[in-house]
C-alpha cells in the first residue's frame, strides 16, 4: 500500500513539475531536472562529509582489519541474498547463500572470515529489486534518492524498504547500536569504491549521465545474472515501436519456464530458449546499424513508442523501465 | 651473410604473422599477464607513476583496440556528421581520455586475479567477447568483458564492459548531448578541455 502510494506520489510529483524538468533527452529520466540537483546535494554531502570520513577510516586501518569488516557486513547479507534467489527460481544458489552464511558465521568468526569463497561457495549479488526485475518488473523512472544515490521507481521505492528488513542488523534492538552499526557499513562500503569514484572523475565528462547510464546498464546486467541479451540500440532501431515490450518478455519468461539451476544456466538457457529473431538485435553489427539507423533518420523516421499508454509496468520486463520512463513523461 | 639477414626476417616475419591470428582470449590472456607482470616489477608504477604507466598501455595494450571503430560507436548517428578532420581529433581526444582511465585503474591494481571464461564462438566467428572475471579479497568479483572484431591485423578489441556497464555505450549518451549542445566541434572542446584537466591534475599528484 505505501509503495503504491509513494508510486502515486511520484506521478502527481512529476505532473507538477513536468514542466521545470530539464530535457536530456533520456526517455528513462523524466525527472532529470530534480534528479540532477539531489544529485548535486549527494556529490556535495559526499564531499564535506562521507569521502573525507572513508579515505581517513582507509588510511588508518590495516588492509586485513577493512577486509574484516567488509566480509562481516558481507555476511550479514548473505542471508537475504539467499531468499532472493529462491524467489527467483534459484534454489542451487539460495542453498549456497545460506551454505555462506552458516560456513562464515561458525568457522569464519561470525563472518569476519570468507572461508565460504575459499571452499567455492561464490558470493552472489541479489536484492528483491532484482527478484521483482526477474519476474518481469519495469524499472520505471530513474530516481536519484538522497545520500543512497542512483535508484529508479522499482528498486526504490519498491524494493529498497525490504531490502533493509531482510538485513540482520535491522533487528538490533538497540537502537544506537544499529545505527552505529549502518553508518559503519556506509563508512566501509564507500571506503571500498574510493577507487572506483576516482576513475568515474576522471572518465566522465558529466558525472550524472555517467552514473546514471552505469547504473541502468548494471542493473540490468546484475537481472540477467551478467549475461544480459544485447540491447536494442536505441542509435540504430528507429522502428523499435511496439515490439519491443514482447522481445524483452520473451528471454526472462523463457528463463522462467528453463530448468532451475545455477544463476548462470538459467541466463544461458534464456538466450537458447528465445527465438533468435526476438533476441538477435541489430546492435551485432554496430556501424552496420549506424549506418542504416542514419539513412532512416535521413528518411525522416521517428523513434517511435508504444501507443498504448495502459499497459501495466508489470510484464513489460526490463525494457519497461525504458518504456515507463517515456511513458511517465508529461 | 645476407642470406642469413634474409632468412631471419623470414622468420620475424613469420611470427609477426602467428601472432596476428593469436585467438581472441589468449590474445587478452597474454596482454595482461604481460602487462601485471611488469606493473609487478615496478615499484613507481605501484605508486601510481601516471607517465610511466600511461607510456606501458600506449606499447602494450593500445596496439590490440580499434580506436576508430571505438569513436564511431559512442558517436553513433552523430558519426557520420562529423568531417575528416573532426573525425581525426575526436578519436586522438577519446583515446587519449581513454589511456588515462585505463593507466589509473592500473595504478590501482593490487594482485586481483583473472579468470578467463571458456569462449563461447565458432572458429568462424569475426566478432567475440571474451569474458574475465576479476577476483579479490573482500570483495565482490568484477565481470570484464572485452568485445573484440577480427580485423587483417589481428583481432582489435571495440568495447570494454566492467560490471554489466559498456564503456561505448556510456559514453554515448554524454557524447549525444554534448552534440547536441554544442554541435561537433563542442564535443571536441569539452574532449580537449577534459583531457587538460587530467593532464593538470596528475601533474600535480607528480609533485
């Protein structure tokens, strides 16, 4: 009920100020306008406060000590990790998760040691944003939440709030303590992308749409368990109308009807079990397409959308948060 | 003597020639075992020594990308707008954006191991990705994927993915905008400007 409201709120949110919203051009960010400036709080909140608190908790412990801590969060999470492969049809995986969690908590010292990694028990990265996506959830309209940074309709609002109720230290009821506990692990989760954010510094020319486009693609890959099936390129299908909910659907319902198994089996059988026109997309030959998307344009074709406007998020796979995105806009 | 001096370059040659038709992932295998190992020797490049390290990817790692395809595929439609000449300077702006990343992610380097994933093309194939995986202590492991296209010279790589996210794809959507803000030639400018930034920047680490 609050998720929906919060759905609700949004719309009326973005109905108001449609208008102020700036055009980028992104169909999947009809909020640019406020995005852009929360944005901007973060990166300055980030600046004065959570970077300078990081690199001094990097530069005075040792490297073993922050690997530590890391793996004790790590471990804490495992759990919930656990449950969001099953919900998704991964039972292998969820029993190793759990298998991590059990082999951390005991002989790695209440998780402070992944010995669960060293016996071949991979860590996975799962969340209940991601068990909705794999069922065929949209994305909806990229958000950028305060101080938790790039998000979209489903994974924030949607998924986040079960998310922090399927982590341990939630339960804590102490409540000083838990709130020690979530600024630690804030502390040590940005002391570990330091690096990270250096090179996207460097690399982008315009750090939101660099961390918007990294967000949108990893998301989408991190659904499909990294082996996302090549995108329509939106440079090279003009014509990319109303087919497209369908030819998104149809990898994950055949990912849904494939032999459970490991993460990976199933993403694999997606691409067999799809017809290969429904996942073979211009895009294999990039300047080819190039080509062809600019003779289009020459022609005057339009990238046009789908016209109908009530069709449910729900089904529309992960191309949805494409097409909720335009069709969220004003 | 001659003969000798004949029949060496032969040789060469012959290598030069087995090397070009190297498979796509022992080509990557190779490239960065040569590339770790000599990071692993140099104590400047550890610390981060931003010319050495830029000079080792200019020799080892660049000769194996396709710029050029690379440039074209983040312009996308905007590509074939651009003249000559501005084709030339975006692609020397990018790369030179591009070797600076690379060599600072190098400079972080701190013995992950990669894993090579079984390739998944047909002898015939001319375009692969070959997929890495990057493992560490405490953390999470980093899919990389290299796109790569046989060309005459050997197979050239086109697209870097880390994490699910495509380097030319990325690029793309700032590239766009910036076009469409500024035209070509304010892309270069916001290329050039950028690239200055960086050279200040690490110039200043220098000291």
């Amino acid at each position: 009920m609050l998720r929906r409201f919060s759905g609700l709120w949004l719309l009326a949110a973005l109905g108001a100020l449609g208008g102020c919203a700036t055009t980028g051009g992104n169909p999947n960010d009809p909020l640019e306008g406020i995005n852009r400036a929360v944005f901007e709080f973060n990166d300055g909140l980030d600046k004065a406060v959570i970077k300078p608190v990081a690199t001094g908790y990097k530069s005075v412990m040792p490297n073993v000590a922050r690997v530590g801590v890391t793996n004790f969060f790590s471990n804490l999470g495992d759990l919930w990790i656990g449950v969001n492969n099953v919900l998704q049809g991964k039972v292998g995986d969820g029993a190793s998760d759990f298998g991590r969690f059990l082999l951390n908590s005991t002989l790695g010292i209440f998780g402070v040691l992944d010995v669960a990694s060293d016996a071949g028990l991979e860590k996975h990265n799962e969340d209940f944003g991601q068990t909705l996506g794999w069922w065929g959830v949209g994305g909806g309209a990229y958000i950028v939440l305060p101080i938790l940074g790039p998000s979209n309709l489903r994974d924030g609002f949607g998924a986040l709030a079960l998310d922090w109720r399927g982590y341990p230290v939630w339960y804590i009821g102490h409540i000083s303590t838990r709130n020690q506990l979530v600024a630690a692990r804030l502390v040590d989760t940005r002391a570990n992308v330091l690096d990270t954010t250096r090179l996207v510094e460097d690399a982008a020319l315009d750090k939101y749409s660099f961390a918007r486009g990294a967000y949108l693609q990893r998301r989408r890959s991190l659904i499909y368990d990294g082996s996302p099936p090549r995108e329509p390129d939106p440079d090279a299908t003009p014509q990319s109308g109303t087919g497209a909910p369908t030819r998104a659907a149809a990898p994950l319902d055949a990912a849904r009807q494939a032999p459970q198994g490991s993460a990976r089996r199933s993403a694999v059988a997606a691409h067999r079990l799809a017809p290969p026109e429904q996942i073979a997309e211009p895009r294999q030959e990039p300047l080819a397409a190039i080509r062809e998307s600019d003779s289009a344009m020459a022609r005057g074709a339009e990238p046009s959308m789908p016209a109908n406007r009530d069709a449910p998020l729900v089904g529309a796979g992960e191309r949805g948060s494409e097409l909720a995105g335009a069709r969220l806009r004003p | 003597m001659k003969k000798l001096i004949r029949v060496l370059t032969l040789w060469l040659a012959a290598s030069a020639a087995s090397a070009q038709v190297l498979a796509p992932d022992a080509l990557v295998k190779n490239i960065s075992d040569e590339v770790i190992a000599i990071i692993k020797q140099d104590k400047d490049m550890q610390a981060g020594a931003q010319k050495k390290l830029e000079s080792l990817v200019d020799a080892k790692v660049l000769p194996h990308f396709d710029f050029t395809r690379m440039t074209a595929l983040a312009l996308g439609r905007n590509w074939p707008k651009a003249n000559a000449e501005q084709k030339k300077t975006l692609i020397r702006e990018f790369r030179t954006l591009l070797v600076r990343t690379y060599s600072s992610a190098l400079a972080d380097y701190r013995n992950q191991v990669i894993e090579f994933k079984p390739l998944r093309a047909a002898a015939a194939d001319t375009d692969v990705t070959v997929r890495t995986q990057v493992r560490q202590t405490g953390a999470e492991p980093v899919g990389i994927d290299y796109s790569m296209e046989k060309t005459p010279d050997g197979w050239k790589v086109y697209d870097v993915v880390v994490g699910g996210v495509s380097l030319v794809t990325n690029y793309r959507e700032t590239f766009n905008a910036e076009i469409r803000d500024g035209g070509i030639d304010g892309l270069i400018k916001s290329l050039a400007s950028k690239n200055r930034a960086l050279d200040s920047k690490s110039g200043v680490k220098a000291k």
